[in-house]
C-alpha cells in the first residue's frame, strides 16, 4: 500500500469499569469520567465513545437545561484534552420504560420515551462536537416470540431511525447489531438486517452500521465477513475489537486474545477496504478481566491497541504474489501453511 492508513483508536468510558459481574462484588475502585480522559491519550488513543449517560450522569432526574449544561462541561473537558467524541448512544436499556424494549415496547408510554431520550441523545452529541448516533437496540426484542409482532417492531424501529434523521439533519446513525443478551431473541441480530434498515429509511446516506467482533462471534458469523459485507456497500462506519470465548454471553476479551487467525483476518479486510482513511477510528470494546487487581486497570485497551497494530504489520508484510501463487495453483493447503508461518514469524 502506497499511502497506509494511520490508524486512529478509540474506546468507551466503560471500558475503565469496576469489575462487577452478576454473581459478585466489584474489584476495583470506581474511577470518575474527569479522571479517565486523561487516560486516553497517553494510552495513545483520541476518540471517546459515549452514552449519553457517560456525559450526563442521573440523566433521568435532571432538566433540559441541566443536561445540556453538563455537556457542555464534558466537551470542555474533551478539548483541554485533545480528545474526539466519536459518537453518543442512548443507553436505553437500564431505565425502568425499557425493560420490555424501547422503540419496541408494547407500551406507547414506554415508547415515547425511548424516542424522546433517543432525539435528547442526538442533542447532547452536538453539545459535545459529534452527530453520530449509535443504536445499539438491546432490548429490541423478546424472551417469548409470542409477546410482540415482529412485522410491527421493524416498522418501529425504521419509524425511529426517520424520526432521528428528520431531528437534525446532519445526524449520522450507526446501528450496532447483536443477536442476544439481554434479550433472548433480538430484531436486529447481523448487519445485514442494519443495512436493510438503512437502506429502507428516510436518507440511507445517513444510516449506516458498526460491527463488534463478538456481536458477530455470538451470531455464529465471522466477524471479517461481516465487516466485508458493510464494506462492500461503503456502510462500515466504525468496529468494535474485541474477542470472545465461544458462544455464550458478551465476554468482551481483549482483541485477538482468543483467536489470532480471526483477528488477523479483520485488520486484514479493514486494511484492504482502506478504512481509516476518512476519519472512521478503530474502536475497542474491551473489559478487563474481572478479577485483574489495580484501579484503574487499562492494559487490556494498550494491550488490544499492540495486537491490532502487530497484525498491521503482518497483513501488510504480507507477500501477495505468494499468496497469488497458492492461489492460482488452487493450493489452499500451501496457503494455509504459508498464512500460519507468516502469524508465527516462521
């Protein structure tokens, strides 16, 4: 590659986190978002994803006013830091109205909310300097197939990504797949069905989607094709790097921890798509593992960061006319061999 991206990284608050699980205590000591913003840069990343509850604390119990006030503190905190808010979510899947679902919630109550937090959300991004929205639809779904009409719940999440786009038109929105967890059965488990989405709303140049590792992992689909497939249809607007034990709950490991081949071949297909090169940060979302003593714990994220930019170095290292070679021969035993040399430095 005659011009090589130079990546840029970055990673959520709440990947500086305490520890907690659901069968114990937390392990390390809460550290508050003044302190974790200047973690970011000696750590060598400069993009900060947000919720909007990772802005605006207690969001629920405070006024419009109020809410925009403490936006504008944390952009001022962002610029003395030299950092880029990447993009603001609505965490929608704590707050009592959602439990059932947010834009797909068989209350209208419930549903109103979700949309009124959600267009709160897009605000708040635009206080702090973005207008991307990520909608990670968490609790977009059932535990029992018979309790909503799945025809229904589509409508209503491409009424709410119309409503978002009409709000302010200069939002982007980035749809976050996931097939489970919390619930059992989600409405928008690939990003196939994000893209569908996205090309059913209002303005499809504005909708787009982000793919995290173990998202795809727990869907039982590889993660590099999936991030290929958004590619394909210039609709890859941000991943998030992590790796995953199996397929059971969200374990966030760190990238490449559990599967190198797998990571290699997602910086392989970034690398090749030449993404990066419009701005789109590398993004992790990777938790420490619960019991790793010492607040606040980060290895995990520089660690992450080293194993994405030592598969750089290998994809890019990479002899193509080699790998052309076993290719043309319909050798794919020899280019097996020949890619598992190349990871182990043999």
């Amino acid at each position: 590659m005659s011009n090589p991206v130079e990546y840029c990284f970055s990673f959520g608050p709440w990947n500086i986190h305490e520890g907690a699980d659901p069968f114990g205590p937390d392990v390390r000591t809460p550290v508050a978002l003044e302190k974790k913003l200047p973690l970011y840069r000696p750590l060598g990343f400069e993009g900060v994803q947000f919720h909007d509850d990772d802005v605006v604390e207690n969001i629920d119990a405070l006024s419009p006013e109020q809410i925009m006030k403490r936006a504008g503190e944390v952009k001022k905190l962002l610029d003395g830091e030299g950092l880029t808010p990447e993009f603001v979510a609505p965490r929608l899947w704590f707050a009592e109205q959602t439990v059932d679902g947010g834009f797909t919630s068989n209350s209208a109550a419930d549903r109103q909310y979700a949309i009124d937090r959600t267009l709160q959300a897009v605000d708040i991004a635009r206080e702090i300097g973005t207008t991307n929205i990520v909608l990670w639809l968490a609790r977009e779904g059932t535990y029992i197939r018979e309790s909503k009409n799945a025809r229904v719940a589509y409508q209503r999440l491409l009424e709410t990504i119309n409503r978002i786009l009409a709000h302010d038109p200069e939002a982007r929105i980035w749809i976050e797949p996931k097939p489970n967890e919390p619930m059992d059965h989600a409405y928008v488990p690939t990003i196939g069905h994000a893209i569908a989405l996205a090309y059913a709303s209002d303005d499809p140049s504005r909708v787009s989607g982000l793919i995290e590792t173990a998202h795809a992992i727990l869907a039982g689909l590889d993660p590099s094709d999936e991030m290929a497939f958004a590619l394909a249809h210039d609709k890859l607007a941000s991943v998030h790097l992590n790796d995953q034990n199996g397929l059971k709950y969200d374990q966030d490991k760190s990238f490449g921890a559990v599967n190198l081949r797998s990571a290699f071949n997602q910086v392989r297909v970034l690398e090749e798509a030449g993404f990066g090169s419009r701005g789109e940060f590398v993004g992790l979302d990777v938790k420490v593992m619960r019991t790793q003593k010492n607040a606040p714990a980060t290895e995990h994220l520089s660690n992450s960061r080293t194993i994405f930019l030592h598969l750089v170095d290998k994809v890019r290292s990479l002899d193509a006319a080699t790998q052309q070679q076993y290719i043309d021969a319909r050798d794919y035993e020899g280019l097996e061999l020949y890619i598992t040399r190349h990871l182990m430095g043999v």
